[in-house]
C-alpha cells in the first residue's frame, strides 16, 4: 500500500528537521584521533602507504580512497565530515522512504544516539557502510533484488568499508543462496547458476578479504582468533539499546528483550530472527575475538543490523489499517521505551556539542599557530593521542614522535607504534625517561631555537629538561578526555 501524501509530507518534514540537526551538530564538531589520523593518512600518505597500512588499522581502504582527492586538493577537513553527513543522511532518507516501515518505529531510531549523533556527526569510515547496507535492502524491497548489476554499489560499499559490513555482506551472500536454492532445489542447476549470479559479488568480497588480511606486524595477529573475551558480546548487546547505562548482566537482558519484541512483531518471524541472529554472530565473534572498543561506533552496528533486518522482511500492510492488540506494534513500543529512557541523555549530548570541547586538541592548535610557536619544530608525547592537533595547523607541520623515534603526522599502526602507544596506556614509562631521550636528537634541546614539546602528561619540573611551560592543559573537553595537552618550549622563549 502506498503512503498517503499526508504521511509523505510528514516524513519529508522529518527529513529536514534530521538534516538541519545532524549539520548543525557537524559544524560544532571538534575531530579526535581517529577521525584525524583518516584525514591525514588521505591528505600525507601515498596510495602505496594506505594499502600498506590498512591491513594493521583494520579498515579496508575505500574511506581513504574517497578523502584523497579532497585532501591533495589542499581542502579542509570539514570535507571529510560532509562526505561523512551526506553518507549518513543518504542512509537514513531511504530508512524514511524507501523502507516500508512505519513512522512509528523509524522516528525513536532517528532519535537514537547512533543514527543521530554518533555516525553522523563523528566522521568515520562506518556511515559507507550503512548506505551500503540500506541501499541493498531498498534494491531488495524491490523488483531488482536480483540484478546483480544493481548490487554493485551496495556490495562495494559494504565489502570495502569496515569489516563488520563485510561480515553483513557475506550474510547476505548466503541468505541469497538460501533464496535461489528454495526456487531450484536440484544442487547441480542451483550452484551453477548461483555461483554464476554472484561473480561479482564473489570478486568483491576476495578481494576485500585480501586487502584486509592483516600482516602480522601490527596491531592485529593474522590469525582470527586472536583472543577470547566473552563479555565483549554482552557488552556490546546490552550498549547497543542502552548506551548510558554499565553493561551488566540485567542490561543485556533488556536489550535482549527489546531485540526479541522488535523482532516477534514481525510477520515473517523466523527469517526475521534467522537474518538477524546471522549478522549478529558474525558482528558477535569480531568483538569476542578480535577487537571491540567500547564504543558505540561498535555496538551501534546492532541497532542499524536490526532496521534492515526489520527491512527486508517488513509486511507491506500499513499498521494503520490492523486491530489496536496486534504484535506489529511490539517494534514501536519497544523503541519508544528505549528512546523514552535514552533521550534527555541523547538530548544533553547535542547540548554538550554544541556548547562545548569534544576534544581540546583544537585549543593547542591555536596556540601553536600563534607566535612565537608558529612553525617551531613539535615533539608530540603520546603519539596517537597528537594526531588530533594536526588538521588544525598548516599541512607542512609534522610533530617527531619520541620512544617511536619518528617524525610525521598520520600513525602507521606497526608493532612499533602499537608498542609505545601500549607503553603509554600502562604508564610503563615515565615522562622524564621520555624527556631524557630527547637531548640525543635535537641538538638545540633547551635553546632559545630549540623545539618545543606537547604533552599529554604534565612534567612537574620542567627546568630539569631545560624547559619551561607555555600553556597549561584547557582540560574542558567533554568527551575525549585525554587529548588536552601541556605546552612547554626552551626556558628563555617568549610565552606566546
């Protein structure tokens, strides 16, 4: 049944309202490190280099790919949050219009942290991913679901985005095969002509897994089960419905009920319930065995694996037309009690936004971009957390990474940078050990010329070094706390 004008203009008006938030959001938005060290591997790094490094980072490399022409243009980051926001807002115009589903049900997910904060506005490889996703469930609501040329873009964009879109591209890949095995059920027409329908989804994919196949001299062992860690799965279940709450065995509960409403509302139950299983095992076994954050860039990933499960096999009779005790209207109530409990907590996080420091990184750029900072050599300590400051200066500023012993902007995520960056985490060597080794590499360590050093760690007697400080850490970022930074430069430099 099609949507009545009424309910087009409303979705329309909604549309906007998204678009105006999410942009609005956006502007406000300070980048961190990871957004940063995207930006200036794209805009520093060689095609070579992005290909070499990925493997390590963990992301196969079309973000990059599509940031580097914006980056060797010489243009602002605030490109890479554009194509960011256009990907997202793309993403959720066709959950509003393309989907089916009720408004009902899209509004809370439009409310939710992740479709309104965390992948739109923090600019990351994920929000490719999504439109892939989406994009395919729109072409498979459709009467082109099997036209393979159609799937490209959606296969490209989730097999070359992040690696849990992938793992959603291989469940796909099957529930394809599950489909046309139902039509011909004798094996031998079915493999041929299956297999013959997914060529190009099949190059795709290996090539995907080729490229991201880490090489062991990273962050990432080759092998898959690197660790076990069981919790990760709770964690990131119970994180997904409930974000500002400890995850603990009752919030997993809870998310786990929501989940289960959601999906008994729908008509078709068990191939609901069997997609969505699928995409959270795969997504499930990368976060127990591989890496998970803790963050909702993360767990995020159920909630949008959920609304395109919910998509491909929505019911096409308008909740409208159906009796007012019918389980359809399980999802809505399920995610109005979620949104009802999240919102004012998702509403103080657009306030914090807006009004204040994601990350104070962007507070040192400016003081380094004053004089007499201003095109001093940087020694940056601790390595990652520096990359933040970078965007803000000029593209010919590089800092010298100490213990690494490199000088640069974007991280190459080899074992030796893994190494400092975990010596860093357990505090397993000192500020001072770090000064000390610096005298070794600048000969005009502590001289009027001399450089100057960021820190995140304050160094309590700055004289012992030769060193005076400059300006003390803002501290006033409420999300990333670790990137204010001390500033120190040569005891008879002027104080910018």
């Amino acid at each position: 049944m099609k949507n009545s004008s009424r309910d087009i203009t409303l979705r329309w008006l909604l549309f906007g309202a998204y678009v105006v938030l999410t942009v609005w959001l956006t502007a406000n938005h300070e980048l961190w490190r990871d957004e940063a060290d995207s930006w200036l591997l794209a805009r520093d790094g060689s095609l070579l280099d992005i290909f070499k490094i990925m493997p390590d980072a963990g992301h196969p490399p079309l973000w990059y790919l599509l940031l580097k022409p914006f980056a060797a243009a010489g243009l602002s980051f605030r490109w890479m949050q554009g194509l960011n926001l256009l990907a997202m807002c793309l993403a959720t115009g066709l959950l509003l219009f393309k989907s089916g589903l009720d408004l009902i049900f899209i509004v809370p997910v439009m409310l939710s942290l992740v479709f309104s904060y965390e992948f739109p506005v923090v600019a990351r490889n994920y929000s490719l991913g999504i439109l892939g996703l989406f994009l395919y469930s729109a072409i498979y609501r459709s009467r082109h679901r099997n036209n393979a040329v159609r799937l490209i873009l959606p296969h490209t964009l989730m097999c070359f985005s992040t690696v849990h879109f992938l793992g959603f591209a291989a469940v796909l890949f099957l529930d394809r095969g599950v489909t046309a095995f139902s039509e011909n059920k004798r094996w031998v027409n079915f493999f041929r002509q299956w297999l013959k329908s997914e060529r190009i989804f099949l190059l795709l994919f290996a090539l995907s897994v080729a490229i991201l196949w880490p090489s062991g001299k990273g962050q990432f062992s080759a092998d898959f089960f690197e660790h076990f860690i069981p919790m990760n799965f709770r964690d990131s279940i119970a994180q997904s419905i409930l974000p500002f709450e400890s995850a603990s065995s009752l919030t997993f509960v809870l998310a786990v009920s929501v989940y289960a409403l959601i999906l008994a509302s729908n008509r078709e139950f068990d191939r609901a319930v069997g997609l969505f299983l699928s995409g959270a095992g795969i997504i499930g076994a990368i976060f127990v065995f591989k890496y998970y954050s803790g963050s909702l860039r993360h767990s995020g990933l159920f909630l949008v694996w959920l609304c395109a499960c919910m998509w491909m096999t929505a019911p096409t009779r308008a909740s409208a037309e159906l009796p007012l005790f019918h389980r359809r209207r399980l999802a809505p109530i399920a995610m109005w009690m979620v949104c009802a409990w999240n919102l004012p907590v998702v509403a103080s996080v657009w306030e914090l936004e807006t009004t204040g420091n994601f990350s104070d990184a962007h507070e040192v750029a400016a003081v380094l971009n004053s004089a007499p900072a201003s095109g001093r050599q940087v020694v940056c300590w601790i390595p990652r957390n520096c990359a933040a400051i970078l965007p803000y200066l000029s593209a010919d500023r590089k800092f010298w990474y100490p213990v690494i012993n490199r000088e640069g902007t974007f991280d190459f995520w080899d074992k030796k940078s893994n190494a400092v960056d975990e010596m860093a985490i357990n505090h397993s060597i000192s500020i001072d050990k770090v000064l000390r080794l610096l005298p070794t590499h600048f000969k005009n360590w502590g001289k009027f010329d001399g450089p100057l050093f960021v820190s995140n760690w304050r160094v309590l007697e700055p004289e012992k070094f030769g060193l005076k400080l400059l300006a003390p850490a803002k501290k006033s970022a409420w999300r990333i706390l670790d990137e204010s930074f001390w500033i120190y430069g040569p005891q008879e430099m002027e104080t910018p």
